[in-house]
C-alpha cells in the first residue's frame, strides 16, 4: 500500500462517509485486472466479448439517461463567484460538498471502494501530475486502467508526501436528480456522484486533464488544452508536429489517426499520433512550445468509425478494447451505424432491448442499434500510427495549433491567422455545431472558445489572457490555423470529403510552417490559393473549392455581431487585444464589403 499518511487519511475519510464493504487498492497488475473482470462478468456490470474474435474485448450499457456528460450538471467550485466565470456553472465549495455528501452518504453499502493512484503523463516526468481516483465501479477501474498509467509504480513515484489530485467517484443510485460533476480547483479535487458515463466518471481525462489542469496550468504557466497532437512526417524525413483543438465528436480521434490519400502517401508522407484529445503543452529550454498527452488510450466516439473513416482506429479497437453502448451481436461481437460490415439481421440494442435493422419507434423513427455518443476505450499502443516519441517526457514540439468547428456555412476550409494574437482571437471567437457528446440541441451553433467551453476550470477571460501571455514568453509562436471540414453547398451536401483527405489541408499548413508555400492575404487571414492545394487524385465537384475558400464578407460581419455578443459576457476580463482584433477585423471586412 502506501506511506502517504495524508492519502490514507483521504481514504478513510471518504469510505466513512461512502461505507463500501471493503477498500481495494489497485496495483495495475494484469492479474488484479483479470480477477475484477471476472468480478463484474459475475455481475453482469460488463459482459465478455467473443474471445476468438475480439481478445481481450468486453461489453458495457450505461443507464438510458446516462449517455453522454452533463454539462448542466458540471459545476466549478470557488470561494468567489467570479473565479469560475460566466462560462460555468458555479457552487460554493461549502454547499457543493454538502449536497454531494448527501448523495455520497452509505452510497457504497455493499459494494466495494477502489483506489486508483494514477499519473497523467509518463510516471515521474516533471510534467507528469499524479491523481488518486475512488470509485465504486469495477468498468471505471478497467477504463482507468487503459487511459492512464495506473498502480504502484504511481503510488512510488507519490512517495510519503508528494502532491495529488482527489478524485472521488460513486455510482450512486444513477439518477439525473442526483448526478453532480463538481471541481474544487482550490483543494485541488474532484466529487462526481450519480453517473456511470466514461466523460463524467473516468476523472483523469475531462475532470483533472482539463478542468483541474488548467487551473493548475495557468498558476504554474502551461497549457492544458482539449487537443489532438500528430505528426507529419515529411519525404524528407523531418517531423513537424501540430496540435489541434476541435469541439467533441467533431473528427479529432479520425484526424490524429488519418492515413494520408494513395496520391501523397506514395510521396512519402507518414502520421504519427501522439494523442487524441488532450495536450499539456509547456515551454522548454529552446523558447517553442512542447506537448504530452497525459493519457494512454482514446476513449472515442464509436458510430462512423469504419474502415474507410479512419483505418486506424479500427486495428486499434479489434483487442482489449472496452465498448460501450454499442449494439450487441448474437455471437457476442459489435455492430455500430456507420461502421464495417452491413446491420446483422438481429442484435441486442444499447438499451438492451432486442433488435433489427429498420425497426422503428412508436413516432415513426428508425431505432439505432447503438447510441450515437457509443464509445470505445483502446491502448494507445495498440495504434498503427503510434508516434515513437509517445512516452517521451517532454513531448514534441508544436510547429502548428489549429481551431476548428463544425460549420455548415461562414468558415472557409483552412485559413492562417495573421500572428499569434489574432490566433488567440481565432481561437476565442471560435463556434461549432452541438454534437451528441454533450446533452443539448443537436446542430446549434454555439461559441466554443479553443473546444474548452466545458473544460475551462477558471474565466475564460483569465483564460485568454494566459494564452496571450504565453504568446508573449515564447521565442517561437507555433502558427495558427483555423479549418472547416463541414461546410456545405445549397442542397445541404459536404463540399469537402474530409477524413484522409484532410491530410492536403496539413499539408499546405506544414508547407506555412516551414515558409515553402504562399497564400493569399484577406480581412480574416490567410487563404491558400487554390493552385496551393495539392489534388492530386481528388475530383471535386466544379466550383466546390472555389466555394471552400470563399469569403463573404457580409456574412462575416453578421457573425461578428454574434461573436461580440459572446464576448460581452467577460466584461472587464476580456482582454483589450481580442477587443482590438475584433474592431480590426470589422474594419477589414467593412471596407471589403463596400468595396462589393
Ligand atoms: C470526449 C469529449 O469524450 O470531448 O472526448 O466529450
Ligand atoms: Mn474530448
């Protein structure tokens, strides 16, 4: 076990006021991991896969109304309101532990406690953060122990009195009534009860990853951001590396695995993947700015995951990989919409009910056989296109950052931002399309500054100054672009494939990076010109690119209108530069549009 007497003493005082059975401390071993499966398989809270066809994989169903995260339910827990900000939800920590020690109170009755001590980051890297997660479920401990390092190399590298993060977690009764994701930025822990959902639960990834971590990141003068890392390797052999932030379910896992086309892969083109979601960036001795995923596995969105969406992924999940919401198969296998393979003529849906392809509900709608927000949880070892420098303690360093969103009209495929600040305005002003990660309406648009409106465990005003601070102690800024996979035509058609395709996008933004490729310079930043783009082997309709990279200026304007509204909610925090940057960009587009 462990000599850390303030970790001991953590524990009793939760399991007093949880009262499991009994108190399980868990040492990462394949044995103990084996023996808990075998546990829960007794239980019926995970299910065994078809060994043959899928080793090592088993099968989980969340509650019905425990599907995705809570954002309403998530709150920031400061002594003083302001400290959360207006992006939040706020509690006092006094009534936030109080109304949460309510739900938690002999929770644990009959159950068992785990105790997960965990490292976000390679185990005593100096950029690594230790957490201690308790938690009354065996499917969080198995998830845990795919997404992070867990067990006694952690608890060695805690010693008798190093820092850690305290993650308490409890089923409860499951209830929305009773559910509450809370962050205590200020005693550094997390309190999550009611919820079984990976996004609300696992507590290293969004809870302390983002939340906690950015907090701690601002004090300590990192980045903790909501970002895949990747690396392109060029036909000259160099890497050049680039960090990207999208909102949730909008492609970060596809692109961080993306297989460049047959045309430029025969070039010499590679991907390397170094994470899927999450980036702990700092600044090293060299002045630039470095990465680590502090995770080691994905927890992806499952339906659309196919071969031809992004191969990768599917190699990564065939083995001890846990699936979530998925449809179930008679041979104890896993089907999912928009995967491989056609619909099986039957199956076992993520509700638990039984079912067929076409099925529909009492008003007529098509019942999916797995959740839209159905997950996977894999090793990233287990990736093809696991980048080697993965377990390097300081990362990679990032020569692009990259914002995007789902937008059906207004933003172009790629443009450059003009420097550092007015990427951080690009970044702040950013907006997307509600996906079905996060409860809500499907489809509206809504301001996701940098993806981590849900994430920022502080205001966002004080966020963007961190990030302009940033800017300023960097020798070399990485450049920052902003891409659109999604915009469409009239008819309501993509205009552009996406998937590997993207990778022409990285190529023209790592060709910027390196000074080898010209763009054209407009109000919003800078465009390819079309010519700047490589085709090779892509037919797109006529007139479509000419389309992907138009700018109406009128349309921008309206859309400043919406963003200033935004903005106007940080009040006095929100810094002068983005106040700048968006009368700069008024102005631009203004001339542009007299002009047409
Ligand atoms: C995720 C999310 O699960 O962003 O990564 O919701
Ligand atoms: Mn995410």
């Amino acid at each position: 076990m462990t000599e850390h007497r303030k970790l001991k003493r953590w524990v009793d005082e939760m399991a007093g006021m949880c009262r499991p059975d009994d108190i399980i401390w868990v040492d990462g071993s394949a044995g103990q991991k084996e023996s808990l499966k075998r546990e829960a398989f007794e239980t019926g809270e995970i299910i065994e896969l078809n060994q043959e066809k899928l080793p090592g994989c088993v099968y989980h169903r969340t509650a019905l109304n425990d599907v995705a995260r809570t954002e309403n339910l998530t709150f920031i827990c400061t002594k003083k309101k302001i400290d959360a900000g207006p992006t939040n939800n706020w509690m006092l920590p006094k009534a936030a532990y109080a109304k949460a020690a309510s739900i938690f109170k002999d929770s644990m009755v009959g159950r068992k406690m785990y105790v997960i001590p965990f490292s976000m980051g390679p185990v005593e890297s100096p950029f690594s953060k230790i957490g201690v997660e308790l938690t009354d479920s065996i499917y969080v401990v198995l998830n845990m122990s795919i997404m992070v390092k867990v067990g006694a190399d952690v608890l060695k590298a805690l010693g008798r009195d190093g820092e850690f993060t305290k993650c308490l977690h409890g089923q409860a009764e499951r209830e929305i009534e009773k559910r509450l994701i809370l962050h205590f930025p200020e005693d550094n822990a997390i309190w999550s009860v009611g919820s079984g959902y990976g996004g609300n639960v696992l507590l290293g990834k969004k809870c302390m990853g983002l939340r906690i971590a950015s907090h701690i990141a601002k004090e300590e003068g990192w980045m903790a951001e909501h970002m895949l890392v990747l690396g392109i390797e060029k036909p000259d052999g160099i890497i050049d590396y680039i960090a990207a932030a999208f909102p949730s379910a909008c492609g970060k896992t596809n692109l961080a695995m993306l297989v460049p086309p047959k045309g430029l892969e025969t070039k010499g083109y590679k991907i390397w993947t170094v994470g899927d979601d999450i980036a702990w960036m700092r600044i090293d001795s060299d002045g630039a700015l470095w990465a680590i995923n502090p995770e080691t596995g994905f927890f992806g969105v499952t339906p659309g995951t196919n071969s031809k969406t992004n191969p990768n992924a599917v190699k990564t999940i065939a083995r001890n990989t846990i699936y979530t919401n998925v449809l179930l198969k008679p041979d104890k296998t896993v089907w999912w919409e928009d995967g491989d393979g056609d619909p099986p003529l039957s199956g076992i849906d993520w509700k638990g009910n039984a079912w067929q392809p076409g099925m529909r509900d009492k008003e007529g709608k098509i019942i999916k056989g797995a959740h839209p927000n159905a997950r996977f949880t894999a090793p990233i070892n287990q990736c093809p296109s696991i980048s080697h420098r993965v377990e390097h303690h300081h990362g990679v360093p990032i020569s692009a950052i990259i914002f995007g969103g789902r937008r059906a009209h207004l933003a172009p495929l790629v443009y450059e931002a003009l420097n550092w600040q007015h990427g951080v305005y690009v970044g702040a002003s950013m907006a997307s399309e509600r996906t079905a990660a996060q409860y809500g309406k499907l489809g509206e648009v809504r301001r996701d500054p940098m993806a981590m409106l849900p994430f920022c465990g502080y205001h966002m005003g004080n966020y963007f100054s961190h990030w302009l601070k940033m800017g300023k102690r960097m020798k070399k800024c990485p450049r920052v672009f902003h891409v659109n996979w999604f915009k469409q035509d009239k008819k309501g058609g993509f205009l552009w494939p996406g998937f590997g395709e993207n990778f022409r996008v990285l190529e023209w933004i790592i060709d910027r990076c390196n000074d080898k490729v010209g763009a054209v310079e407009t109000p919003i930043g800078y465009l390819p010109r079309a010519k700047d783009l490589n085709m090779t082997g892509l037919d797109l309709p006529k007139g479509a690119l000419k389309e992907l990279l138009k700018i109406d200026a009128d349309e921008w304007l309206d859309d400043l209108k919406d963003q200033a509204e935004f903005f106007k909610k940080f009040g006095r925090k929100l810094p002068k530069e983005l106040k700048n940057e968006h009368a700069s960009l008024k102005k631009r587009l203004t001339k542009r549009s007299k002009k047409c």
